[in-house]
C-alpha cells in the first residue's frame, strides 16, 4: 500500500502556528518522522492561504527538501492554483502529486492542464458542483465520463490520473461509506490504468479521539480489498501500519489476524463477515466486528455501541 502521510495539515493548530511562525524545525522533525515510518509521499495541505498561497508552498517545499530530499514525492494540497504552480516549479519532474481537482467545470478547466504541463500525478475527486453523490455508480459516472476525458483532452496519461472517490465520515455520512468501497472496486474493474486513493482519516472525522484508529484500520482493510492503491493516511498510526502488513503478507498467525484477513477475502469477494466469524469472547474481535457493521451502514453509528 502507497502511503501518503497526512500529518502535514493546516487544520493541525500545531500545523497551522508552525507554518504561521515558519517554524522549519517543526516541519523538518514531521516529515522526518513519516518517512521513517514508512510513508512514500508527504501531502502538504496549506489551506486555501488565498494572498500568501506561493510564498508558503515555496517556503515549506524548502523546508521538506532539506529534510527529507528530493526523492520523496510531494503532494500539494491546496484550492489556490498559483500555490501548486509555484511547488510544482522547484519539485523533480515525477515527484509531485496535484491535490486536486474535481469534476467541477471550473476544476477541470484550469486544474489538468497544470498537472499534463508539469508532469505531475493529479488527484481527481469524484465531486460535482452538486456535490458528492451517495451511490458507487454516480461517483464512477463522474471520473470516467468527466475526469477520465479531460485528462485525455490536455495529454495527461491516464496512468498518471488517481481517482478518489471520496472517503466520508460514518458520523453523519454513514450510507456513503461502503459505496465508496464499492466505488472503488468498480473503477479497478474498469480496465483502464488509472489509480485510486482515498482520503482514510475522513472516514472517522467527528467521531471521539479512542474510537477512531480502529475505524480507520479497519476501513483500510476493506479498501485494500477492493484494489485501493494508495491512501492519505496517518504513518505514525502504527497499528494501521500492522493491519496492512497482515494483508499483504497474509499473516494468520493470531486470531486477530485471521479475521483482518477474513474480513478482506470477504469483502473482496462481495461477501460479508459473519458472526460465526468471530469469537465474541475475544474483547479484541468483537471490537472489529462492532467496527464492521457501522461501516458497512448494518448498525446506526453512535458513539456508545463501539464503547461498550
């Protein structure tokens, strides 16, 4: 699995006051931490930073080369245009990644272009100026029949285009988050070679600070599943890391590890995990079954069915 650490994120108020203080220490020592952890790319979300939106990417582009290099890709993540060109611009041609456009008019005009000229990955959202739709096949609808020729039409191969079908929270959004599973599954089905990604963490947003690693743990097992390619997520969350490895290395060797993997054979194969699955004496399983059926839209969420 392709990580792209998150932690690099203005809506961090640590975040936030060191990129208002230039405080390059700060930034040095995270992305430092990322990428020993294991993440591949560092996304760099600078908020919308409307007037000083050039000044800050090149500033803290700075400041991650000098930690960590030039051969880590950078992610840029930000509405303001003019930012990305002025990243873009002192990143190694194959190094960077757009965050992103969607499949809004106005997006799709300026946002492509920019990507194909500077030879960058482009992130395109599966979003509307309607918004997001609920169903799999609407958020489908909108890459291959808007993202998808856009890209065609400005020379930016396909293979660098990664399709996020958009990752919404269970708190609230609940009947969106297994269709972006699905949405998921759909797209690798489609034969053509463009990439996923998804935004992990978003899946948990609201909900209380405990219960959200194993929402995003066990979510990512699914996505992984459904032939998710990479993921914006957090590289210090080393039990998530643990859950991947469980996947890829097909490791059975506790009970845990048997359902992880029971639970993505199943969802890859349109299945679902059943409590026969699932020794309900085990603390530990019973929290990942809770976990699964408020993802897959089965039980209402709320707070207290996962604490108790």
């Amino acid at each position: 699995m392709y990580i792209i650490g998150e932690n690099i994120h203005i809506i961090s108020p640590k975040v936030k006051e060191a990129l208002a203080n230039r405080d390059g220490a700060f930034f040095v020592d995270l992305a430092r931490k990322q990428v020993q952890a294991g993440a591949q790319a560092l996304d760099l979300n600078i908020g919308p930073q409307k007037k000083a939106g050039p000044e800050v990417m090149n500033w803290l582009v700075d400041v991650i080369h000098e930690a960590v290099g030039t051969n880590v890709t950078l992610s840029l993540d930000t509405t303001n245009l003019e930012a990305i060109k002025a990243g873009l611009k002192k990143i190694p041609r194959g190094k960077a990644i757009i965050n992103s456009t969607s499949a809004e008019a106005e997006r799709l005009e300026s946002v492509p272009p920019v990507a194909a000229e500077y030879g960058a990955r482009l992130i395109g959202l599966t979003m509307a100026k309607e918004g997001i739709p609920v169903s799999a096949e609407a958020r489908v609808s909108l890459a291959l029949e808007k993202l998808v020729p856009r890209c065609e039409e400005v020379g930016l191969p396909l293979e660098h285009l990664i399709i996020d079908p958009l990752v919404l929270t269970v708190k609230g959004c609940q009947e969106y988050v297994p269709q972006c599973v699905e949405a998921v599954r759909i797209l690798k089905q489609s034969g053509l070679p463009i990439l996923t990604n998804a935004g992990l963490s978003n899946v948990s947003n609201q909900v209380p600070a405990e219960l959200r690693p194993l929402i995003n743990r066990t979510y990512m097992v699914m996505l992984m599943a459904v032939g998710l390619d990479m993921a914006i997520a957090d590289p210090l969350d080393h039990k998530l890391l643990e859950f991947i490895r469980i996947v890829e290395e097909r490791d059975e060797s506790t009970p845990v590890n048997k359902l992880v993997l029971t639970l993505h054979d199943r969802t890859a194969a349109g299945e679902e995990v059943t409590p026969d699955d699932v020794d309900m004496k085990d603390p530990e399983q019973v929290a990942i079954w809770k976990t699964i059926q408020i993802l897959m839209n089965k039980v209402i969420y709320a707070d207290g069915y996962l604490n108790v």
